[in-house]
C-alpha cells in the first residue's frame, strides 16, 4: 500500500519514507526505516524532519524504543489503485513486450 495520492508531490525520500511507513502501521525504528526505505542516514534525518514540522508522522517511545508512525491522514481508507502505470507501460503490457 502507498501513501495517499495527496502527499506524494513531496520529495521522492519523503514519499518513500511515507509509504514504507503506511505499510508497517505499528510503526517502525529509524532502522527498520531506513532499511526499508533504502536511503541513507542524513537523506532519512532530513525527510523525518520534514514530515514531522508538517505533522505528518507521528513518534512513540515504547520499550525504550522509539516508533515513527503515519499519520492517520496519510493511510489511505482502501488500498488505491497500485497500477501506476504510463501509457506506455499499458501499451508494453498489451503487446506482450
């Protein structure tokens, strides 16, 4: 699942921190994050700090452990339509290519 539609015009570290984060609502560490998200440390510092200021992620500590999780906003109701697909990937499909 992906964030919703309205919040991936940010940045691509942004928006890929979002959707790692809508597919793990319990919320992950910064660890589990930035193995998820396949950025690296100071890219994952600067996009949870952007989302943080906008609200939206939210933390918890829990176990001595801190959580980052999405804001409700964020998760979609229903899963949105994954196929993403151009025009030319639509054609590609089609013809078998």
């Amino acid at each position: 699942m992906k964030a919703k539609r309205a919040f991936r015009d940010r940045n691509p570290t942004e928006v890929a921190v979002l959707d790692a984060l809508v597919e793990h609502p319990d919320g992950m560490t910064v660890f589990e994050l930035r193995t998820h998200a396949d950025i690296g440390i100071d890219a994952l510092e600067d996009a949870l700090a952007a989302l943080k200021e906008d609200d939206l992620i939210e933390t918890e500590t829990e176990s001595g452990r801190l959580h980052i999780l999405p804001d409700d906003r964020v998760v979609p109701d229903e899963p949105e339509n994954e196929t993403d697909e151009s025009f030319f990937d639509s054609v590609r499909e089609r013809l078998g290519l």
